[in-house]
C-alpha cells in the first residue's frame, strides 16, 4: 500500500505540474473523450517541436498556456482522459519514455465522473487520480498554437460609447491609416483605481493628440453607467468630462478579443494596447485588478515605437525617450551605443 501510495503521490503531482504549465502557456489545448476505437481515428496534430527543445534542455516541459475543453462530436460530458507525448516527439526523442517526467508508457489522467461542461476553462482543481484510471488511453489531446496579440491586426470591433456626454459608435477599424490608437480596458464604473487612469489619460489627451494618437477607454459597463459616471463630479469620485471615448462592452465579447476578460467575474483586467496606423498591436500590457497603469510610460512607449517605425535600422534601448541616443541591431555597429553609455 505504501507503495501505491507513493505512486499515486508522483502521478498527482506530475499532472499538477503538466497542468500548471498549460494553463500559464500560450497553447489551446482541447481535451476530448471517447472510446479507443474512436480515439484512433482522430489525428493528433500537437505541435511540440517547442516542447522537444524544452524537455532535451531540461525545462519544464511545455510553454505557458490556458486549457481549454471543448465539444468533438457531440460529446455532452468528459468522464476520463490522459496527456501524454505525441507520437512525432516520441520518435524524435525515444528516451523521453523512460523520463523521470514520464517513466511510464501511458501516465493517465482521471476527471471526476460526473459531467464536466464542455464550454467553460478546465480548472486545475477538476482533476483527480485513483490507481484504477492510471493507465486509460480513452482520450486525445489536440493542441494549436494561438498567434499572439503583438505582432498581429488588432481584433476589430464596432461598439457603442460615450463622448462629450453623447451615445456614438466606435469602430476601431476607421482609424486604420489614420491614427495611432491607444486601447486600454478598466475592470468597473464607479470604482477607485479606474477613476485615477481614466482622467490622467484625458488630462494628457493633448499630449496624444500630438502623437497622432486617438485615445479609446473600454470597461464591460452599459453606456448608461458610462454616462451617469461622466456626469459625475470628479472629488465625488466621478470623471467629469472626458476628452476621449468610453467604450461599452456590455457583451464582453471585446475584452475576450483581447484576451483580458475574467470569465468568472465578467470583467476586464487593466489591458492597454497601443495600435500603429496599420491596424497591427505593437504593444501591450495587462495589470491585475488592483495596479493602476503610468501615461508617462505608455507615452513613451508609443514614442519608442513611431521612432523605430521612422527609422527601422534602429531599435530603442531601455527606458529610451526621445532625443536619447538608439541603436543600431548589428553585433558591431551596437558596439557604439555601447561604447557610449
């Protein structure tokens, strides 16, 4: 017995491990039952040339990622299930088998018995394990990875608003060869740290506004409690007027967009994005619920980038603002930047 013991010890801890690191990943990974006849006739299409790297230099064996369990089939509920390598890193990588990470063939992985909701996030704390479920192989794990936001077209999105105590509609994609745009969401109306960065961001709209640069504030509130919070005098804790739009995602289907919704709350994380005149995000930054965010350090982010977008054989260094010295990204000609500080 105290060997099982141990081995069921070693198999919880092993999956935690595995799950933790999925769920801090930036992978989509979809977790299906079914029989093993069925389960032999879907493709795995895992991708882990990245998780190979990793497991051979000894890291912890996947990226940082959220899981995510949805239907195949019809499928109403997922009873039982396993992670375990795909085939392609099994022969890249034979000896991964005889891991300590994974000394057994098929290390399993057990949901409890009742009906697990197909629609929602997987929960680390849905997960149990009993020597009877040790060994199942009823299940595919299907991984894809999801492009991150930077780099990429910002997700559109036409919505209603609040502006100079007025209902208007705002479509991200009308600034596109236009303006630079700096997108950022707020958990709730009529809160404490919300007020302090919605108004320091107008105080400074002109500042922006120099920069070619629109400002768009987004929370899940109705434009009705948008409108109640402008109307409201700043030393009562409201905003005052407001030199930018505040967007309604009343649907909360831009904040999912963007990857900062709380679903079990319903409301955003303190997301700011900044998009250049070409529709692409080039930068962004997600604080948790209680760290109000800096205009300075936004500002000049934007200036680091629109410079580097005027002169793309530089880059900016740290804590670079205008008028400081770049550099150029070439393992000699950086040496004068270098050289210099």
């Amino acid at each position: 017995m105290e060997g099982q013991e141990r081995l069921d010890r070693w198999m919880r801890e092993s999956v935690v491990d595995i799950v933790r690191s999925l769920r801090e990943a930036s992978l989509l990974v979809q977790v299906y039952a079914g029989s093993a006849s069925r389960s032999s006739e879907k493709k795995v299409v895992v991708d882990l040339e990245a998780v190979k790297e990793r497991w051979e230099s000894g890291e912890s064996p996947l990226p940082e990622g959220v899981i995510f369990v949805e239907e195949l089939e019809g499928d109403a509920s997922l009873s039982h299930g396993f992670l375990a390598p795909s085939a392609s890193l099994i022969s890249s990588n034979p000896n991964i088998l005889s891991s300590p990470k994974f000394p057994f063939t098929r290390p399993s992985l057990s949901f409890p018995s009742s009906s697990i909701s197909l629609s929602k996030p997987l929960r680390t704390s849905s997960f149990s394990l009993n020597r009877s479920s040790l060994f199942l192989n009823t299940c595919l794990v299907r991984a894809s990875r999801e492009l991150p936001l930077v780099g990429n077209t910002a997700p559109d999105f036409e919505a209603e608003a609040v502006f100079d105590q007025e209902f208007v509609k705002v479509k991200l994609s009308k600034y596109i060869g236009k303006k630079y745009v700096v997108l950022f969401f707020y958990p709730l109306d009529f809160t404490f740290v919300c007020p302090t960065e919605i108004t320091a961001f107008s105080d400074r709209h002109a500042e922006f506004e120099e920069l070619n640069t629109e400002i768009l504030g987004v929370s899940v509130d109705s434009v009705f409690s948008h409108l109640a919070w402008v109307q409201t005098n700043r030393k009562s804790g409201g905003l005052g007027d407001l030199k930018y739009p505040l967007i309604s995602d009343i649907t909360k289907s831009i904040s999912k967009s963007y990857g900062v919704l709380i679903p079990d709350q319903g409301i955003a994380l303190r997301g700011l994005f900044i998009i250049d005149k070409q529709g692409v995000i080039q930068h962004s930054t997600i604080n948790n619920l209680a760290i109000g965010r800096s205009v300075d350090e936004t500002k000049r982010t934007l200036q680091a980038l629109q410079y580097v977008q005027d002169n793309p054989d530089e880059v900016c260094p740290a804590g670079w603002t205008p008028g400081e010295k770049s550099m150029k990204p070439d393992p000699k000609l950086s040496k004068e930047y270098f050289g210099a500080v």
